[in-house]
C-alpha cells in the first residue's frame, strides 16, 4: 500500500439558474445524469461540468474575454472550461456577438451546437477555434464563483472542482447532449433534495451541499450577486476514524449546514 496521493485533476461545473416559483422554490437549477458508462459519478444527477481541456488555458482566449476579464486571474481557465462544458452538456453559451455586444441568440445558438458541440465534446477542437471564427466573446464576466471542492486524498480519483453560477439566458434552449448525458431537467433545489431522499435521485455528496445553499436564495438574480460579492472557501473534506466508524468532516467556515457525515450514508446517497 502506498501513500503517494493520486494527482489532481482540475475541473468545472456551472450552475444555470432562472426564476421560476413552485410550490417550495422560487429558483430553477439545470441539472443532467450523467451517462452510466461514465467513469464518475454515473447515473448521478449533477450540474454541467467536466475536465478543464488543454485548449482551455489557451494564452490567445484572453482576446476573447470581456476586458474586465483579461487581467491575471487563476481561474480563468476554469471559468472557460465551465462555459465551454454548459455549451457540451447543457446546449447554453454564455458568449457575446463581438459585433453587438450582445449574447447570442436561440437561432445562432442553433446554428453553433450543429457546428461544434460535438467536435468539442469529442476533444476534435479547441473552443478557441469557434471563438475566433464565429468572432464571439467568453462571457466570463457572468459567472459568479459559487464553490471550491478538492476531493480527498484518499479517494482514487481526485478533482480541483471550482463550481460557478450564472443566470441562464432566457432565450436560449437547454438540452442535454445524450452523450455523456441522457437526461437533463430544470428543477428547484429543494426538489432535488426531497427527490434524492426518495432515491428518485442519485445525489452525490458536494452536488447535495450546493443545492442546500442554493436553496437558501430566493431569485437567480441574488444567488449569482452573492456569488459575485463574496469570497469562497476551499473545502478539503478530512476522514475521520472512530469506534463508531468512518466520518468526513467539512470545515464550518465554509457554510454548509454539515460538518460531519458518516461514509456510509454519503456513500448510500
């Protein structure tokens, strides 16, 4: 046995959220399961998301970007990855016409994912190939930094994960991809915990906690603002061994309503 730490892969995950009241939500989340042939997480339902591609820190995309966005920034190519995984999975890009200002619209949007959403999902070309031939701007500016997981060093696969949040723009379509997804809803977050309690759902443990803290906003509008104004706190779940069995243990400073989970019962959800 060793206790060399498997490496870590970074990745994305976008949160699309839009007003819509039900009976105990008055925000939407787009969600999608995940194919069951895919290595992780499969048959979960998650936000959009995935690894940041080579062609995503991509030095040239910065010409791409809003000007407010072309200063250093770490996470610059994760905020593009997460952009470039919402158009893959969830057939919505927050991209501006360079000529209007304007994000794109549902009929352009049409002609772009027969264009590249697949060649770009397939790893066939890099997402700086569309924007410097379709002349669009990364509309990195609309994406709040919701949360930062790193995935224990004990598990077998390990993600640097940045989740970020976005008002989804009302004239474009959301579709899963029936790829690595095959199937998507829009759904409120506490619908999602209610349906992961019945096991409609299978919910995996962050996904959970950040519909628990979209949950708590009552307009997609605040939810993005607070994201935008606020730090946010990496969270490096720890493994606790007791007579009682195995807990992982989330620090209290980064709000979420658990700091101490059996295993077991993360594992069952």
């Amino acid at each position: 046995m060793t206790d060399r730490q498997v490496p870590l892969k970074p990745a994305a995950t976008v949160l699309l959220v839009r007003d819509h009241v039900k009976i105990n939500d008055k925000i939407e989340v787009f969600m999608v399961v995940r194919h069951h042939q895919i290595d992780f997480a499969s048959g979960a339902l998650v936000f959009p998301g995935g690894k940041v591609d080579d062609g995503d820190m991509d030095a040239a995309l910065i010409d791409f970007l809003p000007e407010s966005e072309r200063r250093d920034d770490p996470l610059r190519a994760f905020k593009i990855a997460s952009i470039r995984e919402s158009f893959e999975e969830a057939n919505i890009l927050l991209a501006r016409n360079r000529q209007t200002g304007r994000l794109v619209t549902h009929e352009r949007l049409d002609a772009l994912a027969d264009k590249y959403r697949m060649p770009l999902q397939n790893g066939e070309l890099p997402i700086l190939d569309m924007v410097r031939a379709e002349n669009l701007e990364l509309a990195t500016d609309l994406l709040g930094h919701f949360a930062h997981w790193i995935t224990p060093a004990h598990m077998p696969k390990r993600f640097d994960t940045h989740f970020f949040i976005a008002e989804a723009p009302p004239h474009q379509l959301a579709a899963h991809d029936g790829e690595e997804s095959v199937d998507s809803v829009w759904i409120g977050p506490n619908e999602v915990l209610t349906d992961a309690d019945k096991g409609i759902y299978t919910v995996i443990f962050p996904t959970r906690m950040n519909v628990e803290v979209l949950s708590r906003f009552d307009s997609s509008k605040d939810a993005v603002a607070h994201a935008h104004g606020t730090d946010t706190f990496t969270v490096l779940p720890e493994m606790e061994v007791t007579d009682d069995g195995k807990f992982l243990l989330i620090p209290e400073e980064a709000g979420y309503s658990v700091t101490r989970r059996r295993i077991d019962e993360i594992m069952d959800k």
